[in-house]
C-alpha cells in the first residue's frame, strides 16, 4: 500500500502553523482555488496552485480528482473518553425528568457506574468496542482522537485502558492517530469515599510511576466534590514533576478556578469551562493554555455553551473537541459540534475549522506534524462533498466529509 497520493482540482481550505492560532487569527484561513496536494510516504510535499506543482512520476501516486470540492485538514478530536465498559440510558433517561448530573455521581451512579463495568470487562472486548467508535468518528474526518483512562481507578484497570489504547494506536491497519492521557483523577473510587487526599497519595506513589511511558498527558477532573483546587494542584504537580503534560477537566459544573490553575501550571489544555471566571479566561489567554470547549456536552447535560468568543476576543487560542462518553456526552458527532459553535457559541465557520484542526493538534501537542495542510505535516486531509466549505455548519448535523486520508491512505470514502 502506497502511502504517495495527488490530490488534483483542490480546493485547499487550510489555517497555516506549526502552533495554536490565538484570538484574532483563529478567523483567517488560507483558500487556494484550483490547487493541487501531494504527498509522499505518507507526509506532504506541495501544497499550492495546479500550475506551480513539481514535475512528479505520477505512476508513483494515486491520483484523486477532488473536481473543486473543498479540501481541508483532517479534523483531530482532542478530548475523548473513548475506551469504556457498559452504557449509562439510564441515566439520561433520569436527567430528562429532572435529576442532574452531579447528583447521579453522588448516589453511586455516574463515572463509579461505568467503572464498575470497565473493571470486569477485558482488554480484547474494550479495544474492540473502542474500535466501532473509531470506525465511526474516521467517516466524519477524524485523523487524530485523544482517548483517556479514568474508568480504572485503579492501578490495574487504569493499565488495562491503557493497554487498550495501546492496541488501538499500534494496529498497522489503525485508521487514524490514538494519543493516550492518564485521567486515573477522574473522580474518587468508592473504596476510597470520604478519603480523597488518600486516593491521590495512591495516584501520586504508585500509578504514576506504573502509567509512565504509557500516556502523554495526565488530566484530572478539577470540580467541587471531585478533586477540589489544592488535591488537584497537589496532583497535577507531581504528575508534571513525573514528565506528563497536563490538562484539567476545569470548571466544567461549577466555577472553581480551574481555569486559573491550569494557567498557573502551565497545562497544555484546560477543558470544559462552562462556568469560567473573567480572569480565568484572561490568564489562559495570557499563559497560552488552549481552551478546549466542547459543546455536545452543555447540549446534552442542557446547561449554558462555553463562552467561545470571550476566549477568543481576549486572545486565546480555542479547540473543540466532541467528550464522547458513556455519560455526560454519549455523542462524538463532529457535524453537530460544528453546528453547535457556529448556531450557539457564535463562532466563525473560519475559527470553526481551525478549533478542529490546528488547535486540536495543538490540544495533544501535534501542532507541528498535522492540523493543517502544509509541506512537511503528516497527510491527514480530508476532502468534502460541496466546493464551498461554509456548507460545514449550514448542513446541520449531517456529514458532508466525503473522503478522509490518514498519513498518505485513503481510509474512508462516502459515495
Ligand atoms: O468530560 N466530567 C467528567 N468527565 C466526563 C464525563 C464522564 C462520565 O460521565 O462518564 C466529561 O464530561
Ligand atoms: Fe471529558
């Protein structure tokens, strides 16, 4: 299988970098009309007018006639729960009738429920089932997906996930790029209620030394009556101190400073942030941590969108990202997310696709090998159904990714 592919009659839609592009500049994309992609070994070597393109052995290549159609980056969907045990109707059955989320997690039910089944499940069938998910999010132009533990909480299941991604990222047919994040700080496991300053001594003395090597980033759920601020900086701090990156699931229920936290720390990413305070979007802004906001999740949990455009206008650098979960957001649609940032949290089609590529690829430290189309970045493209991208939003909640092509392999085709 040959990873070299020209992709001819493009119309290239691309934000351009090798970093998150902040406030302002999340709104200019680069459209060149009648363009031409190539790739070779899986990365890109031109990108730019048909007329300009080097003389290539075309034998060499598949060649794709895109006919116009709008050619992007393939979208990276940075903040996901994606290896789980069981499934939670139930649940969302009893918000609808009026119970909340929170309260749910504090009878016993919510994330414990779904550790309880993750425990008893195996390796095999949690990779498998993580695999349909994949298979799914390919089709709607996913190239990269983050995938968090936190359904252990415990050494041994947290390991068993990890595994899991293991597998998953290492499969030679793998569809796309797996990045794993050690969320162990997902909440308090019940043998541990009551004792949570003893649940992170555990997390701090014996599962970071055993998840090393095994996740990049190192997140916590930061909320009241979870992990409140100072176990979490306790945490986040050795987690650093242990060579993780960080990210916080922060202020997410409740405004609790996360949002300040993770700029203090230096996190990658701070998540969430329904219920942000001013000065934590100024000092993000200000510390460079990438706002991932991920509208599905006020959808489904029915509370208030993400404050998109305070971000934005104070100069933060915003992603979006679907928390697909068997919980909070049993959903990792990429076009609803889309519609729901442009329809709800006002944002620019433009800023849009960067939050769901450049920035995304910024969100798990990949901005300079993918996120946007650009000689010497990995061949992550995606090419649409229409020539116009602004059909993204404007289709609402409906796919018009039409082909999607995974470091240099075509790995899904809508016909
Ligand atoms: O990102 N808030 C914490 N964690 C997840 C939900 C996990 C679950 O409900 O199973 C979230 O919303
Ligand atoms: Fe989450």
């Amino acid at each position: 299988m040959t990873r070299n592919i020209i992709i001819e009659n493009a119309t290239i839609v691309t934000p351009e970098g090798r970093s998150a592009r902040k406030g302002e500049a999340m709104a200019s994309v680069k459209v060149i009309e009648n363009a031409t992609l190539v790739a070779r070994d899986g990365k890109i070597t031109f990108v730019g007018p048909m007329a300009e393109m080097p003389q290539l052995q075309k034998e060499e290549y598949e060649v794709i006639d895109a006919a116009g159609r709008a050619v992007l980056p393939g979208f990276l969907d940075s903040h996901t729960h994606l290896i789980f045990g069981g499934f939670r109707p139930d649940e969302f059955e009893w918000r609808l009738k009026g119970d909340s989320y929170m309260s749910i997690m504090e009878r016993g039910g919510g994330i414990q429920s779904t550790v309880n089944a993750t425990r008893t499940e195996s390796v095999e069938d949690l990779t498998a089932k993580a695999q349909w998910f994949i298979d799914r999010m390919v089709q709607m132009g996913v190239t990269t997906v983050e995938a968090k533990s936190g359904y252990g909480l415990n050494t041994e299941t947290e390991l068993k996930m990890l595994e899991a991604i293991r597998r998953l990222s290492d499969d030679p047919e793998q569809k796309l790029r797996v990045v794993a994040t050690f969320l162990g700080a997902h909440a308090v496991p019940k043998e541990y209620k009551g004792r949570t300053a003893e649940y992170v001594d555990l997390m701090i003395k014996e599962m970071l030394p055993a998840v090393k090597g095994k996740a990049k980033f190192c997140d916590i759920f930061t909320e009241k009556n979870v992990f409140e601020i100072e176990d979490s900086r306790r945490f986040l701090k050795a987690a650093r101190e242990a060579g993780f990156q960080l990210k916080l699931h922060a202020d997410e229920i409740v405004t609790l400073g996360g949002a300040e936290l993770a700029a203090e720390l230096g996190a990658v990413s701070a998540d969430h942030l329904l219920h942000v305070s001013d000065r934590g979007v100024e000092e993000m802004a200000k510390a460079g941590v990438v706002a991932t906001l991920l509208p599905l999740t006020a959808f489904t949990l029915k509370e208030p969108y993400a404050p998109a455009r305070r971000f934005i206008d104070h100069g933060a650098a915003v992603a979006l990202a679907t928390d697909l979960n068997p919980g909070s957001c049993f959903s990792g649609s990429i076009p609803l997310t889309i519609a729901l940032a442009c329809i709800y949290m006002n944002m620019s089609i433009e800023e849009t696709i960067t939050a769901l590529t450049l920035n995304g690829a910024a969100a798990v430290g990949l901005a300079d090998t993918t996120g946007s189309l650009e000689e010497g970045k990995d061949a992550d493209v995606i090419i649409l159904d229409y020539p116009n991208y602004r059909m993204l939003p404007y289709y609402v909640g409906m796919n018009c990714v039409n082909t999607v092509i995974s470091q240099g392999r075509i790995v899904s085709k809508n016909n």
